[in-house]
DNA sequence: CGATCTGTTAGTAG
DNA sequence: ACTACTAACAGATC
C-alpha cells in the first residue's frame, strides 16, 4: 500500500534490517522498471554499504557508498523484503545480497514501480516537480499553494507537485475526517476548512504511520476500514458512498461529508 | 469472464 | 494555462 505513510514504514524497514550492511552481490529483473541499466545499478552497488535513507512524499532513497543514491518508486504493488538466504520472493525486480547472507528485495508485481540511481534527492525533487512533503509542509505553506486552485478538493491532494505523499486511499481518509466533500471545490472552502484539512492531514497521516500502515490496526473512527459501497459510517450517521472523481474510485460519507 | 485495485502519464476535451 | 476525464501499463483478486 504505498502511499506517505506506506514509505515511510517502508524507510524505517531500512533503516533497521540493511543499514551498514555490505552488499556482496546484486541482482536485477525487469527492465521495465529501470530508469538507470540494470547493470550500471549492479556495478554500482556491489561492494558497497547502505549509509542512509530519505524520503519525499512516496519516494524513497537509499544511500550506498559516498553520495549515491539508489531512488526507489512503489508504484502500486511495490514492497521490500528482508530475509536470509533462500529464494527471493515473487516478482523480485532488485535484491540486495548482504554479506551476512541475508537480503532486500523489492518486488513489484504490477511493475508501476521505479528504480533508478541518483546524485541528490534535491536534483530529483527539482526535475520530478515534486511538491513539499505531507508531513513536512507547514500550515502557511499548505494554504499558500492551495489558493489559486480552481478543481475539487480530492485531485488537489492527490497532485504530488502541489503536496507530495497523498494519494487515493489517504486523501478519502483526510477528507472525511474533515468533514470536506471530495468534490468541494477548493476555492468554496473556508478558512477553518482548510486549518482542518491541514490539521487532520498531519492527523491521519501521523496515526497511520504509529500503527504501521496496517488498514486494521486504524482507530474505529477511521473510513479506510470500511471501503465498501454501503458499509455503515464510523460515526453511524449514514452510509459509505462510492463515487468516481477524476477517474478514482473514492469512498465518502454523504451526511458527515457537505459541500460547503 | 469482467470489473476493480494503493500510481503516474499521455492524450483529449472543455 | 488549467482542470479533469479516459486509457494504458500488468498481475491478483473477487
């Protein structure tokens, strides 16, 4: 499930199984995830050890050697696997092969994922177009790059040039804790609407990362638990709506949820 | 079998 | 220029 918190656990994953660890030997799959060869990513990496990890909205990097960067993508289906021999999983795209016998995998089964090697996280912040982080932005900022938004509140969130890290499930969430339409239009929104909107995007995001990004172990109070067409609101005033905005499925609560 | 799914982008239309 | 919709990518699941 690789939105902001997603990443953000996957960093941690990192950061406490391959830090420091050695690199004995790497192994590659796919081309078509590649945005640097395959094989200029293994002559890179082997030999070397992971310093370092970073992260901006839903990408995350991995430091190795001096001051390269590999840049990871999740796409939708993208997850890291630490294990010890054996086989690499399904769908491995990129293994890591530690000297301590143990490995980090990425698997990518629907290969929207990306991978590729970097100079700095600023040059590619730069050139992705990528807006502040979700969990970095502060409120001024938040408002600041709303303003002049002319659509509906759900595609502005999801837009990483203007936030990064939100995408479909964790903007449905953000909303209804908000009590926002998800197609309120951005510049109908009120002042303490948007102190909300900003107030519960740190919230959700926040609460999901200290659960570890796992659907059931949100409070009751949660919308993700319940995407189902139909299902009984958290807060039993009403029924889960299902609707499509810009192409999204997206799941809401008619009578928590107004327009204005 | 067909529809749907956490992301992104190209093409298109307004 | 901006916004939003669709299709496409590929595999799993229902």
């Amino acid at each position: 499930m690789p939105e902001l918190p997603d990443v953000e656990i996957a960093k941690r994953y990192v950061d406490s199984t391959s830090l420091h660890k050695t690199i004995k030997e790497v192994e590659t799959h796919d081309r078509k995830l590649y945005k640097t060869a395959m094989k200029r990513i293994r002559e890179a990496m082997t030999g070397k050890q992971l310093n370092e990890t970073g992260r901006i909205g839903k990408h995350l990097f991995i430091r190795f050697g001096a001051s390269q960067w590999l840049a990871l993508h999740f796409g939708m289906t993208g997850e890291l696997h630490y294990f010890k021999n054996g086989k690499a999983p399904d769908h491995t795209k990129l293994n890591l092969h530690f000297k301590n016998n143990y490995n980090l995998s990425f698997t990518c089964p629907r290969t929207f994922g990306e991978i590729q090697l970097i100079e700095s996280i600023e040059d590619f912040d730069e050139k992705h177009d990528l807006g502040p982080d979700a969990l970095e932005i502060t409120k001024k900022l938040f408002k600041k790059r709303l303003e002049n938004k002319k659509g509906m509140i759900k595609p502005v969130l999801m837009d990483q040039s203007t936030i990064a890290g939100i995408g479909n499930i964790y903007s449905d969430e953000i909303l209804y804790q908000s009590k926002v339409h998800p197609k309120a239009k951005v510049k109908d929104l009120s002042d303490k609407q948007l102190d909300t909107l900003f107030k519960k995007m740190k919230e959700v995001l926040k609460t999901s990362i200290n659960r570890k990004a796992q659907p059931d172990d949100l409070p009751k109070s949660y919308l993700i638990p319940k995407r189902k067409e139909g299902a009984d609101c958290p807060d039993g005033k009403g029924q889960v709506k299902k609707i499509k905005v810009s192409g999204r499925g997206c799941y809401y609560c008619p009578e928590v949820q107004s327009l204005r």
